[in-house]
C-alpha cells in the first residue's frame, strides 16, 4: 500500500491531497493540522468524494509514509512582502514537524516558506540523507517563466533555479532566448511579483502549487526518474554548500538521484552565486 502524510491541509494541502487521491497516486492519505476544524472539513471532505483512498488522521503513522509533504505553517498574505519574511513564524513549525519525523525513511516535500531554508532545516533536524529531502518551488517558477517568454516569443525549455523567492534565477540561455540584460530583469521583475496577483485576488495561490506538488510525488512514486527543477541541500554542487537551492535533479523513488551541473551564462551564473548567499543566510538560523 502506498501512503502520503501532509502536515498542513489548508489551501495548498488540502488541494494537494484530493488531487492525488483523484489522481489514484496513493492508497492512503495521512492527514494532520493544528487547527482541528480544518482537519475534520478536509477528512469529511476527502471521504464525501466517493474516491477510493483511505483517509486517517494517526499523526505516528506519518514517519511510516513514502512520502510526506511539509505543508504547516504561517503562509504569504497581502502584507507580507517576500517568503524570506517568513523565516521567524515558521521556524517553531519546522521544528515540530521534525518531531513528527524521526525514523522517516521516506520521501519528504517541503512546501512552507521561505522553502529553500524550511527544508535545508528539516533535513538538519531530522538528520535523515539529503537525497530524502526535496523543496517544492522550482516546477511552479519555471511554468510562469515559460508563460513570460512566450509574451516574449521565445518558446524554448523553461527553467528556473536558485531560490523560490526574490532571488530566482531564470534559465534564458537554457532557452536559446537572445534577450538583452534589461529584457532579462524585466521577466525577473515579473517572475518575482508573479504570485502576489493570485494572492491579493483569491488570498492564496492554491492550484498552481497543488498541481505541481502532486507531480512531484508522482515522480517520486512512480520512479519516473525525471529531471525536474527542486531544491536540494547542496555540498559543492554549483559550488554552493550550507543551503538548499533549487538545481536541476533527477527525482525517483528514493528521492533525489543525482542532481546536473549546467553550464550557466556570466549573468545567469552571478544570480546563482547571489541566491547560495542569501539562502545561506537564511538557513544558518538551523545551524545554531
């Protein structure tokens, strides 16, 4: 029997457990959150669809999960101006989540901002092998990437690596898209305010990240061995280490099977480089 465990059935959690339960990606679905209306809503929810999945709410029964999605947490408003501001509430729910953990031999997603940080901590904490511990943003930044370049009229791959934050690095040489510095940091510019328009219209993105994440946990599941962009704790790779960044990595049943090393152009490689150290800031606050 293949099982989820999703810490966090708000917006993006919940979503992401219908869909994989619609999607018949999983056998069961292990449910938990702090706020107990919102879990019983979700259960009843699941169950009312008529979908044959299991639904349980056995918080121990997480560690024994093939994958387990990170989800909790003080999530972006309005008010709140990048994901990094983030860092302090989620931090305590990090921490707990990883109590909840010790044991794991699966899978584990982490989805609660700042993410890149979130999930270098977790892995930290749990002190399972990096391979386990996979950050979901990148797939979500490339397809609004791949959405500005076709305005653009470049329809080339789509990738975007570094942070899933202010400090994105979009891959136009991955696209063949001869684009000038001032084009390039005009898409940034839009990539950066990209999910601020969803959240002020509906007070969350949901389907974007829902649809993404449970992609991803169908290359886990399925072992689809697939180049997907995610952060990854990093030691030397893009030579990056103290961090998880979002890189190009080749996504199974055991996690991460192995992350490429790609050629990046001078602007593209300075970016990069900016992102590691400000993700390195950021993720030193698990290193106390």
């Amino acid at each position: 029997m293949t099982s989820l465990a999703i810490l966090g059935v708000g917006k993006v959690g919940g979503e992401t457990a219908f869909l994989s339960a619609a999607l018949g990606l999983v056998d069961e679905i292990i449910l938990h959150d702090a706020y107990e209306p919102i879990l019983r809503a979700q259960v009843l929810d699941l169950q009312h669809t008529g979908i044959d999945v299991t639904v349980s709410t056995d918080v121990a029964a997480m560690r024994e999960a093939d994958v387990f999605v990170f989800a909790a947490g003080t999530p972006r408003t309005p008010d709140i101006k990048t994901r990094a501001d983030l860092l302090e509430a989620n931090i305590p729910v990090a921490k707990r989540c990883s109590e909840h953990l010790q044991g794991f031999s699966g899978v584990a997603i982490t989805v609660t901002n700042p993410m890149d940080a979130n999930n270098y901590g977790l892995w930290k904490m749990m002190g399972i092998d990096r391979r386990q511990c996979i950050g979901f943003g990148g797939q979500l930044d490339s397809t609004r990437f791949a959405r500005f370049l076709g305005e653009a009229g470049v329809f080339g791959p789509a990738w975007v690596l570094g942070e899933h934050g202010e400090h994105q690095v979009p891959l136009f040489s991955k696209a063949g898209a001869n684009l000038g510095l001032d084009e390039r940091e005009a898409i940034l510019s839009r990539m950066q305010g990209a999910s601020m328009e969803v959240i002020r219209g509906k007070g969350g993105t949901v389907f974007g990240p829902a649809y993404h994440i449970a992609m991803l946990i169908r290359a886990v599941l399925e072992d689809r061995r697939e180049v997907l962009s995610c952060s990854c704790v990093l030691d030397g790779e893009y030579g990056l280490s103290g961090c998880s960044l979002g890189v190009p990595a080749r996504i199974g049943r055991e996690g991460i099977l192995g992350i490429e090393e790609w050629d990046l152009d001078t602007w593209e490689a300075a970016k990069m480089a900016e992102a590691g150290a400000f993700v390195q800031g950021l993720c030193r606050r698990f290193d106390d």
